[in-house]
C-alpha cells in the first residue's frame, strides 16, 4: 500500500474501519523512506494527537519522533472564530456596536463553521507555500456522511459565487466568500483530478493491540505475531443492555438520542434499544439524523409497535423551499418569486431545512418515546449548535415571555425530557473520543444518561487466541468507563453473527452471550 501513491491521498469510509490507523501508518512508513508528508485530519473528532502520543491542533505542526513527517487537525470551531474575526475586523470600529454584533449572532450558526472548515480545506489543497514543502498529502477524513458533504461543498459554493447568489435565507451570511472563488476553483480541479483513482488496493490484517504509537504504526506493514494474551480475570462489572433499558423505561416517555463516534454501533443500539421498548408494549418511532444510516437494513424487517424514518436533507430542504414560495412568495411578483427562488438554492438552506425535522422529533418525544440515531459528533454537535443559536435568537426576541418558552434546546437539557446514550467500543481511542463528546455535551448544558460499551470480546466469553488476546486489553477500558464519567453503562457482547432482525437485536439487551 505504501509504494507508488499519489501526491493527495484520501482516506475515506464508514465510521470505525480504520481511516486513521491506515493514515497515520501510511504518514509514517512514507516518511521513514525519505519523503516529505502532511498528515491532514478533516474529522470534527480527531484522534490524530492521542496516535502520536502529542498535541497537534490546528496549525501544521511537525512529528517530534518521525523525521519529514508533520500532521494538522482541523478544529471547526477555531477555524469558525478566525473566519469571524476575518469577517468582522474590519467593520469593527468603523460601524455602530450594534452592527457587528448583529453579524456576530448570524456568524454563530453551524453552517458558519462548515465554511471555515471548508475555508481552511482548501487552504492546504490550493496554496504553493504549503504544497511545496511536501512531497504527499494524506487526508484522514470524517465518516462518509461528513466527507461526501465537505467534497461537495467546493462545487456548490463555485458554483453559487458563479451565479451571484446569497441572501438571508442562511443562519450567517456569506460575507467573505468571494473572494476565495479562484481558490475554490483550485479545489475543484485538485479533487477531480483523474490520477487520484489509480489506488491500489491492500489488505491489513486484525492486530491483538491497538493501533497506538509508533512502533505499532511500523507494525501494519509487517506479518501479525501473536503473542501470549494477558489475563482478563481481573474485568469490571459487565452489566447488559436490558437493564440500562430498564431505567430508561420508567418515565414512559421521552427522546433517546445515541451518540458517539462513526462505527462503534450507534445505529445498532438505537435499533435495538427500541426494538426491545416496542417489544415492552411502547409505540416507538425509531428516526435517524445519519447522512449514512442503515436502519432498515438493521431492522430487517417490520417490526410491531415500531416506526421508522429518517431525517433525510434533500427532503426535507425541498419540504422548506416548497413553504417557503407557497408562504413569502406568495405574494410576490413572477421577478420577486425568481429572486427568492434563487436564494433558497443556496447550500446553507438546508441546515435550517434539517433543524427544524429535528425540532419536529423532539416535541413528539413529550408524547411518547422517540429513539434517535445520531450521526457522528461533528455533523451531531453541528446539529446541536444550530439548535442553541435558535434558542439564543428565540430568547433574545421573547422578552418579558422567555420565561414561558420552552425551546428545542431547553427539552434536550431536560434529562426528565431527553436521555443521552454515549456509545463506544472497549478500546483507547474511542473512549477517549466519547469523553471528548461527554464534556463537549456538558459545556451544551447537556448531562448524558450513560454510556453503551458495544461489541466487546470480554463479554463474549471468546477462547479464540487472537480475539482472548484482544479481550484481555478491554478491561482498563471498561474500568474507565466505570469510574468515570458514566453513572450508568452497559456492556453489549460481540456477536458471531450480525445483529440484524428483532430477534438478534433484542438478544444484544440479555446478559447471555453466545461465544464469539
């Protein structure tokens, strides 16, 4: 795999396949033979730093222990608030307070930061004084979902500069964006490039440690050699899904969201978390805000007492554009429904199309339980941020009736009105990134119910070598996820078969475990 690559390497796939193990071994065998690599995390829950054993953060910062390699994550959030001051400084001082305060609360919304984001992208894709110093660029990206939507916003937005676009219809403007438009121009013909096909393809084989480190990194080239597994006698509680679902069950109602990391079963747990409350006697919808759910072919079938559906964006931006013209443009004049036409074609539509499906999800939660499979952190916490700047605007305008109002984000900070389910797999990394989005939640006013250990070998009771070996690893993380910070968990076996169908998916709640 490390031989012959292109100049621009993209890692992409479904959430916890091994983007960033395959990337960061990549980065390293490439610079051990003498080339000069950027490693290039566009993932909102970058791991890259903890691989490495250092902090890396959003400015191009060189491997302390790998010659010729450097890496840099890009941050959202930090690219947003510097897109913000771009945008701001110069009218600072030049305007009424009131005027770049005003723009300040529309630069708040999610879809400013998947423009900084995309902004700082296109920055290391496009410019010589970067491209120059490396001879490879290996792009660790976000789950498919994200990913497909970062590689399509440098067309959607050349194109939308081409036409003179953009109006209020964004949650912030789109101030600054042209004069990027020779730049985003650069990306596109970078990422259609036909020579990034020629791939070729490799194999890696299942290691019995993580892949943590430097010398595990080198390892991913060289054959496996098993080596004696550790004891796992020593493993915390396990306590299964069926009771975590218990306490879930007391109020009779309310919304269920699980979250976590791409690949770590999310949509397996809403899946089976619901099942088993439809199987209790409880009418369940089960909905999903996944660009890349496969709840249907999870549930494998209809299921009594439950409904499915999924917040599907273009759906639900072309149900907004419809409002839109059948309510503002009515009355308005054939150039006036034209104008505003246009404006709803712009990109950022949709994130006011998809806020307010999930605004809609929330408010049936206060009639009976919704369970909800989110996407991951990034594009979910992206979400959630749209729902908080809704809130501070609601507020803002309600005046002495804001004592009153209960908005999307007061319910989702109701744990009586919502419960949190962080999942995760028995491993180092993902565990990590869940106490990430633990505390990212926190600071939203947000406390999860508790914490979902999916596919672990040391539940499974397995004998096979390499997967004992493996088993034994999970006990510190289990014992992390105990002392801290869940106050509940639960611990879901691996199973030798898929967990598809009822029957499968409600096995995952019971304490028993066929061996894997």
């Amino acid at each position: 795999m490390f031989d012959d690559l292109p100049e621009f390497v993209f890692l992409t796939g479904k959430g916890g396949v091994g983007k960033t193990s395959l990337a960061c071994a990549t980065a390293v065998n490439l610079a051990d033979s003498g080339r000069t690599v950027l490693l290039v995390n566009t993932d909102p829950a970058s791991n890259v730093g903890p691989v490495f054993g250092q902090e890396i953060g959003n400015a191009i910062t060189p491997i302390a222990a790998v010659t010729n390699e450097s890496a840099l994550e890009i941050d959202p959030e930090a690219a947003a608030q510097d897109y913000r001051d771009r945008i701001l400084g110069p009218v600072r001082g030049s305007l009424p307070e009131s005027v770049p305060k005003g723009m300040e609360e529309q630069l708040s919304g999610a879809f400013t930061t998947e423009i900084a984001a995309f902004d700082e992208f296109t920055v290391h894709l496009t410019e010589d004084a970067v491209t120059e110093r490396f001879d490879h660029f290996i792009l660790d990206t976000a789950p498919t979902g994200h990913t497909i939507r970062l590689l399509q916003l440098p067309g959607a937005w050349s194109g939308f500069l081409e036409e003179g676009k953009g109006d209020a219809s964004c949650l912030g403007p789109l101030a600054g964006l042209e004069k990027q438009r020779a730049r985003y121009a650069a990306a596109v013909e970078s990422l259609s490039d036909a020579h990034l096909a020629a791939m070729p393809q490799s194999r890696f084989e299942l290691r019995q440690k993580n892949l943590v480190g430097l010398e595990a990194l080198r390892r991913m080239a060289q054959p496996v050699d098993l080596q004696p597994a550790a004891s796992a006698d020593a493993l915390p509680d396990l306590p299964p899904l069926g009771r975590l679902i218990d306490d879930l069950e007391r109020p009779g109602k309310g919304l269920i969201m699980t979250m976590g990391k791409g690949g770590v079963g999310k949509t397996t747990t809403a899946a089976a978390v619901a099942v088993e409350l439809a199987a209790r006697g409880h009418n369940v919808p089960l909905t999903t805000t996944d660009p890349a759910a496969h709840l249907t072919e999870t549930l494998a079938g209809d299921v009594e007492n439950l409904t499915v559906s999924r917040i599907d964006p273009e759906v639900e931006t072309q149900a907004y554009r419809d409002h839109i013209m059948a309510t503002r443009g009515k009355s308005l004049d054939a150039q006036g429904r034209a104008m505003l036409e246009e404006d709803l074609r712009s990109p950022c539509t949709e994130e006011i199309a998809v806020f307010q499906a999930f605004s809609r999800t929330i408010r049936e939660a206060s009639k009976r339980f919704v369970v909800t499979d989110t996407a991951p952190p990034g594009h979910t916490l992206l979400l959630l941020d749209a729902t908080g700047s809704y809130h501070r605007e609601t507020l803002r305008h309600a005046g002495e009736g804001a004592a009153r109002m209960t908005t999307p984000m007061m319910r989702l900070q109701d744990p009586e009105q919502t419960k949190i389910l962080v999942v995760t797999l028995p491993e180092t990394t993902p565990v990590l990134e869940a106490a990430r989005l633990h505390e990212d939640l926190g600071r939203a006013g947000i406390t999860p119910f508790g914490w979902v250990i999916n596919s672990s070998l040391a539940a499974a009771g397995t004998t096979h070598p390499l997967l004992a070996a493996r088993a034994a690893t999970e006990a510190p993380e289990i014992a992390r996820v105990r002392d801290a910070p869940a106050s509940r968990y639960a611990v879901v076996p691996m199973r030798a078969e898929a967990p598809v169908g009822p029957a499968r998916l409600r096995a995952l709640c019971g304490a028993e475990a066929a061996p894997a």
